[in-house]
C-alpha cells in the first residue's frame, strides 16, 4: 500500500490551490492514504496562552466539514489528528482516521501536552484517552502518536505489547522518526515503521508498505 505524508498551510487563502495540488498527486501516485499534520484545518490555537472557546469551536467545525470535503477530492482515506470536544464536553486533540466519507472509530487522544511558548497545549485541550488496542487498516496494525507522545517510554512499551506494525504521528513541529520499515531513531527502540507529518517542513514523500 502507498501512503503519502503532506504538509499543510492550514490559512484559508491557500486551501484550494494545495488541496488541488495534493489531490494530483495522490492521483499520480496512487495514494491511498493521506497523513497530515497535527490539527492541519486551522491555525495553531495554542501559540496563545489565553484559551478562546469560541476559536476551538470553529476549530472543531472546520475540520469536521473540511476533512470531508479534503477527502472526497483526493479520493484516498486521510489520518492526522482534528480538536473535538468530548462526551463531557472537554476539549481534546484526537487522531483520527477518515475513510469511506466516515470517521472510524480511533480511541486515541493526545496525553503529552506541552506547556511553552508557542505550545500552550495543556491550557487548550486536557489529556485524553489513550489507544488500547490496533487499529486495523487494510490489514495493517496501526498505532497513533501525536507529536510529543512518539519520545515518551510509556509509548514505546504500549506499541511493542500490543504488535503495531506502524505508527502515524501527526506533529507540529520536528521531531525524530524514520519513514521507513526501521525502528525510530528516537531513545527508545519500539519496532515498528514510524510516520511522522510535520507541519513546518515542506514535505510531500510517499511511504510504501
């Protein structure tokens, strides 16, 4: 199978022309997945220290819609992680995985929230649940970390009890992962092929598995 990993300027002025871009060539490539950044359909929320409830909101609504539109004109299933609000109403940064003009059912919530400049995560969204079990795509056991989650032990542990054979890690910023079938070059050795999407690098690279 042939996953692509895209960045994503999430400003609105340059959404039609990159998602036109993407959409050639996931075509040309014969994607069928497409990994993006760390909540891509808006800007980054928690560059700012005050909480806006009525910005996460809107944040919420527009990867709800755009991750549909973005994924009927690519044609490909599209996985990253998008802000929602839970069942008790809290705010979380959740993976997500899109496919068949659905969203399938991944029980995995950001819980590594940093608290700096720039990434004021922890006063935006809460730590969420985390994934208990593979996900299984087409066959494949998938594993999801989002950004500061890849460097922690406790993931490492978690991937190799439960067999995942990749990890799709969405970020905002870089962070060391090997797109390939070797183990991250990250201080611990997990095993499986690690799939980093980052925001702020221009990358556009297909993955075969």
């Amino acid at each position: 199978m042939r996953i692509t990993i895209a960045d994503w300027d999430p400003r609105p002025q340059a959404r039609a022309a990159q998602a036109d871009a993407l959409a050639a060539h996931a075509a040309a490539e014969q994607s069928e997945l497409v990994l993006l950044p760390e909540m891509p359909l808006s800007a980054w929320l928690a560059i700012s220290p005050e909480r806006d409830a009525a910005l996460w909101d809107q944040s919420v609504h527009d990867h709800e819609s755009g991750l549909d539109e973005l994924g009927e004109q690519l044609g490909t299933g599209l996985a990253g992680s998008r802000p929602v609000l839970n069942a008790g109403g809290q705010p979380r940064n959740r993976a997500f995985l899109w496919q068949d003009s659905r969203f399938a059912d991944v029980r995995h919530e950001k819980a590594a929230l940093p608290e700096e400049d720039g990434y004021w995560e922890s006063r935006w969204y809460g730590a969420g649940a985390q994934q208990t079990a593979p996900l299984d795509w087409n066959g494949l056991r998938i594993g999801f970390a989002i950004c500061t989650e890849l460097g922690t032990r406790r993931m490492a542990a978690a991937c190799r009890k439960r067999g995942q054979k990749c990890f799709w890690c969405p970020a905002q910023r870089r962070i060391w992962a090997a797109i390939s079938g070797s183990p991250a070059p990250v201080p611990w050795r997990c095993g499986p092929a690690v799939m980093s999407c980052l925001r702020i690098s221009p990358i556009r690279q297909e993955v075969l598995l």
